[in-house]
C-alpha cells in the first residue's frame, strides 16, 4: 500500500524557515529568512490537505496551481514542481519572496481557516525555484519558431517583463525600454535587499536577454526617444511604467530640508547596495545614519522605509499612521519585522507640520538659513486621530482630536504617502491616449488593449499602485492579446 504523503496537517505543524535575530539582519541589507532545506521544504508541503476546492489558488492572482506543486515537491520531484510552478507565474522566486501571503493565498488556505496553521507556500515557492536555479534547469528562451513582428514595451518592471517573457516564447522580436540604467522597475530601485535581494532580478533580466529580448536603458520617453518613435518601429506598444508620482501633504514647511520622498530614499539606498556612487546618500541628504527619523504612512513602502532606516544606523525610527493596527494597509508580518527589529509605530497619528530650525544670524528669522534654503527639519507636529464613521468603502474614517497635538522631534521625515500616475499623454505628446479620472490609462480589463490601436497597458499605469503579481498577470494577459491582434492583422493581410 502506497505510504500517504500529503494531509500531514493533522500531526505537523507550520513552520517558516529559520528567521535571522532582529539584532544580526538589522546590520545588513540580506534576506531575513534562510532557505528551506530540502527535507524540511518537503515535510512543509506535506501538510497541504489537497483541497477539491483549492482557495489559495482562487485567492491567487495567477491562479497558481499550488496544490499541484506542493504536493510534487511532497514527493521529492522538485524539478516537475519548477515546471508546474513557471507554468502560470512568470517570476516565482520573486512572488515567494515579496508577495503578501497572509492577504493571498496562505490567508485564504483551508487548513488555516480550520485552525492547524496555513502551508507555508511562499517559502516553498521559493524553495522550489531557488533549486531550479541551482540544478540549471532554469534555461534561456528558445523560441520554437522566429516570427517578424516586433514589440515595444516602454516599462521594465515586473508587468512589462512578464509580457516581454511570454511574447519572446512565442518567437516575436521585443524590446523594453526603461527611464532607469536598470531592468527592474521598483523590484531593483523599491524594493529593498533585505526583502528582495538584487542578484534574483539581475538574474531574470539577463535570462530575459540571452533569450533575446533587446533592453534600451536610460531612456526615458518624451525626452530620449519619442512615443511616435518607438510606435513607427513596433508592430504594437505595450505600455507598463508603473507609477511614479508620489502623494503629498498639505501641511506647514512641507519643503523643509530633512523632509523627503519615500521612493527618492529607497532609490539611493538600493543604488547604494547595488554599488552606486549617491551624492545625496554621501551628504546625508538620504542617509539616516545617526538621524531620529520619522515615516509618515501604513502601506509597504512606509515598512520598506522605517526597516532601512533601522540598517542605516539611525538613532530612532518611528512610523505615524492615522489609523490603528487594524487598519493598517501594510502586510503584518512586515509590520511584526519591523517591531522585532527596533521600530516604534505610533497609532492614531498623522503630521500636522514641520517645524524647523536654523543656525547663525538666520536663527531669529526661523525662516531661511543662511544659504536662502528651505529650514531644516526639527520636529513633526502630530495629531493624535480617533476613528469615526464608516466612509464609502466601509473603513472607519480618522478625525481629529483637538488639543491632543505634541511635538515629535526628528531630523530625518520620509513620506511614504503613496503613489499617482504621472500625465503620460502630455508628457509623451500623446493624442487619443485616454485616461481615467484617476489619471490612470484607460484600458480594457480583459485584453488590456488602449484607446489607440495596437497600443496596450498593464500593471500599476492602470490599476494604480498595486502588487508584483497583479502586474505579471496583466502583463501575461496583454502578452496574448497582442499575439491574437498581429495573428489576425496578419490573417487579414493575407486575404
């Protein structure tokens, strides 16, 4: 009788790989989890109950076949789990690592909901394709046939990597144009090393570009190289660049020096670990060495920000948020690193000003220094907020509560406010490009096809700011539809 490998939930329980201590990892900008080993990987996809009705697959963007490769990674075929893992995620060791689990497939999974504790499925991802990598059985594309038709896509994050993936396998000639000196997107300048290390995206890109898909970097549309440019030299265009535009605050001394914008912060530290020369990182502009820093915001980049701030030396980190704990849109068990790891996050708050200071004879002025800049930063206003009714969507609105205000001192504030689309149409010079009322492109949510023929756009352009893996589903999609839009021009063509 053949031995049951799989429902060990009921006699194990979950385990995550072993967690470097908060002292140790707080030091460096490496991984926080070791990687499974492979008889523990195999233990952990044990438990998996083999759902009729897998929820962690339908809660799973891509609709990963997750029980599929767990329970072949159960039974020791690793590589044909690799096979059944790429099948549907283009970038498998990234989701393992970077994807909100606990709000996606591991929340959701049966086994957790009857209280025995969720498969670790993200590590094992991991795992599983950490060991494709390490056996070679991840190889270059290899087309099967050569096709003519070419593609452009302006964007080199995750969407429009995913896309570029997906179209070269079907033999189409593409190339990706990015701003930035590297393909990544915010997966290599957002994304910290200490939650994504940069060899694992420098790795893809050039997988991508032995497989002959053409990278054009440092070209930033509208200014290097024009829109009608690159639509004159493609057969289509996808468009995937992301969001870039940070939200602001309305408030007092919002320019003050020490006050800076979350992704200008992490761009310089990750370029900084990447081995970057940064002038701004270098004078202390974006350096939180030594500096009592504030991060205003809830989501993922405001956790990304108070955990570099920790390995950069700073004297201490704390992260206002107007809601409570609750409330937090960021992942909580980013939220628990970041405790571990020395972080003190106050509830309940949000910035009412800056208030500032400067040296020399500009001190009685409290306006300038001595230089004609903006004054520096020395404390942060804050309001303390308690939740009120219910808005639109159903979260408890923060309000004000007066006379609660105090002084937060800090020499280092990053907002983390969020992101919006930038103005594409008018910055590229584009006619006909329609956008929402949100400024985001308007696209079709099946063929993710524009308002301009055999222009396409995917991921955060058009949801707004949102996860990798949203983004390599759109850009698998949009890889389809392009491919069915140049087979029927050229059926047509051949009529």
């Amino acid at each position: 009788m053949a031995t049951q490998k799989m429902l060990k939930f009921v006699n194990l329980g979950r385990e995550m790989p072993e967690k470097r201590d908060a002292a140790s990892r707080s030091e460096d900008f490496h991984e926080i989890y070791r990687e499974f080993a492979d008889a523990k990987a195999k233990e952990q996809a044990s438990r998996c109950s083999q759902c009729g009705v897998p929820y962690c697959q339908s809660h799973c963007p891509l609709h990963n076949n997750i029980p599929d490769w767990l329970r072949l990674t159960a039974e020791g075929r690793t590589q044909e789990a690799y096979l059944r893992s790429q099948e549907t995620n283009t970038f498998p060791e990234i989701c393992g690592r970077i994807c909100p689990q606990d709000r996606l497939c591991e929340g959701n999974c049966v086994i957790e909901q009857s209280g025995h504790g969720t498969v670790t499925i993200g590590a094992i991802e991991k795992y599983i394709t950490d060991t494709a990598w390490e056996e070679g059985w991840v190889q270059p594309i290899a087309p099967v046939v050569e096709r003519a038709e070419s593609i452009g896509i302006i964007g080199a994050g995750p969407g429009g990597l995913a896309a570029a993936d997906r179209l070269r396998r079907m033999g189409y000639q593409v190339t990706v144009y990015d701003r930035h000196d590297r393909a990544g997107g915010l997966m290599i300048y957002g994304i910290p090393g200490f939650k994504l290390e940069k060899h694992v995206v420098e790795r893809r890109n050039a997988l991508l570009a032995d497989g002959g898909v053409e990278f054009v970097l440092n070209a930033n549309v509208g200014e290097d190289i024009s829109f009608d440019a690159i639509r004159g030299k493609h057969d289509a265009v996808l468009i995937a660049t992301g969001v870039y535009k940070t939200r602001d605050l309305d408030i007092d001394n919002a320019a003050a020096r020490g006050v800076v914008r979350a992704l200008d912060y992490l761009t310089a530290s990750n370029r900084v670990d990447l081995g970057d020369e940064i002038p701004d990182y270098e004078d202390g502009e974006l350096n939180a060495r030594g500096k009592r820093v504030v991060v205003i915001g809830g989501g993922d980049t405001a956790m990304d920000c108070v955990r570099t701030a920790i390995r950069q030396g700073a004297q201490s980190v704390k992260c206002l948020y107007r809601r409570d704990r609750a409330n937090m849109p960021g992942s909580q068990r980013e939220v628990q690193n970041a405790e571990e790891e020395g972080v003190e996050f106050v509830w309940m708050s949000a910035p009412g000003a800056f208030a500032g200071h400067v040296t020399g004879e500009a001190m009685i002025a409290q306006e300038v220094d001595v230089d004609g800049d903006p004054i520096a930063i020395a404390s942060v206003r804050v309001q303390k907020m308690r939740l009120g009714a219910p808005d639109v969507s159903g979260r408890q609105s923060p309000e004000l509560i007066e006379g609660a205000d105090y002084d937060e001192p800090a020499d280092l504030v990053i907002k983390a406010l969020g992101f919006e689309p930038e103005d594409l149409p008018r910055l590229w010079g584009v006619e006909g490009l329609e956008v929402t009322r949100w400024g985001t492109i308007k696209a079709d949510y099946q063929t993710h096809s524009t308002s301009l023929p055999g222009v396409y756009a995917v991921g955060d352009i058009v949801r707004g700011a949102s996860l990798v893996v949203w983004a390599i589903r759109d850009g698998r999609e949009a890889a389809d539809s392009i491919a069915n839009w140049l087979s029927d021009a050229a059926r047509v063509a051949a009529e």
